[in-house]
C-alpha cells in the first residue's frame, strides 16, 4: 500500500477507537506509519481523510446489510424484504464498537466538524441511492436523482432515526418487526377506502 491507504486505514483504526473529536493528526500518522505531511498532500486535512475513512466503513458495511441468502428469495418491494434488510442494518447496530456512534458523534458536534459534516452530507445521497436497490430491487447506477432525494432519502432519515435510538438506548429501539408493522400500517391507512 501507499500512503495514500495507509493513512485511510489508519484513519478508520483511530476512528473506531478514538472518534471525530479525539483523533489527531498524530494519532493518524503513528496509527499508519506515515507522515504528518502526507495528510495535507494527499487528503487536504485531517478532517477530510476522516471524512473519507468514515465514508469507507460505512461503505463496507454494505455486505452486512444484505445478510447473504437472508434477503435472497423475497420479493424486492416486499415488506417481506423490508424487514430482513433491516433485521441486517440493526444487526449492525447491535454489534460491540458499532462505528454508528460515529454517525451521533458528527451529529452532535456538526458545528465544530464543519468539514466532516460537509463530507457527510454530500454522501448522503448517496446513501440513499444505496439503499434503493437492496430494498426494491434493480441496480444502484439506475436509480434516478430524483428517486435518491426521495425514497433514498426517506430510508436514510429511517435510518438515521434507528442509529440514535441503538446509539441511546438499545433495549428500547424498535426492531426490524416493529418497524415492517408501523410501515404496514402506514400503507393500510394510505390505501383508498
């Protein structure tokens, strides 16, 4: 590997184990082997190799929220589907050292982590875009923007809302069960009478 990628994993090591706020330049460069210039030459700043090394974790997390054959077999669009993706992204949640407490940490102190959050917003779309294909089907590169700023969107404020409430209390977060019943109910009061 190059600098370049020694400094992203070591950014994604300091980050699962210090956060945003308690990661230094330092920590980076003796976490990665590197230099404290290679951080500016490559990445711009701290913030933004942070930024990227966040975006990298969650980008793998993509795997898990599949769930392998748990998805496989239920109709894409389905609440059937509905609710084994999201039995998969709250398994995430669960799991020790979740990086999802990342995601509270930028919320929380977005107005000290001006370029973090920047870096985030952007990829939020992103996100959503994600999120379509695993969820109805079809592929990411055909999903519209038009679709991404709003069902994409919608699952990511889902989402979002179900980081803080595992972040803040597990034992009373809503499981995927719970989520499927409230969304059936949402499209049994929405169905003309």
């Amino acid at each position: 590997m190059g600098h370049r990628e020694d400094l992203l994993e070591g950014a994604k090591r300091c980050l699962l184990a210090k956060g945003f706020v308690r990661t230094t330049a330092r920590d980076i460069v003796k976490e990665s082997g590197t230099n404290l210039a290679s951080i500016g030459y490559h990445y711009g700043s701290k913030d933004a190799l942070l930024a990227q090394a966040y975006i990298s974790l969650v980008e793998g997390m993509g795997d898990a929220f599949e769930g392998g054959e748990t998805v496989d077999g239920t109709e894409p669009g389905s609440l059937e589907r509905f609710e084994r993706v999201w039995t998969n992204i709250i398994a995430t949640m669960e799991e020790p050292g979740s990086i999802w407490r990342l995601s509270m940490e930028v919320l929380a102190l977005g107005d000290q982590l001006p370029e973090v959050r920047d870096h985030l917003a952007v990829a939020q779309r992103e996100a959503g875009r994600g999120l379509i294909p695993l969820l109805t089907g079809g592929r990411e590169e055909d999903v519209s923007d038009e679709t991404a700023d709003t069902l994409g969107m919608f699952y990511v404020t889902l989402m979002t809302g179900l980081i803080a409430q595992w972040t803040f209390d597990p034992r009373s977060a809503p499981g995927a069960g719970q989520l499927t019943a409230g969304l059936r109910r949402v499209i049994e009061a929405a169905a003309p009478r």
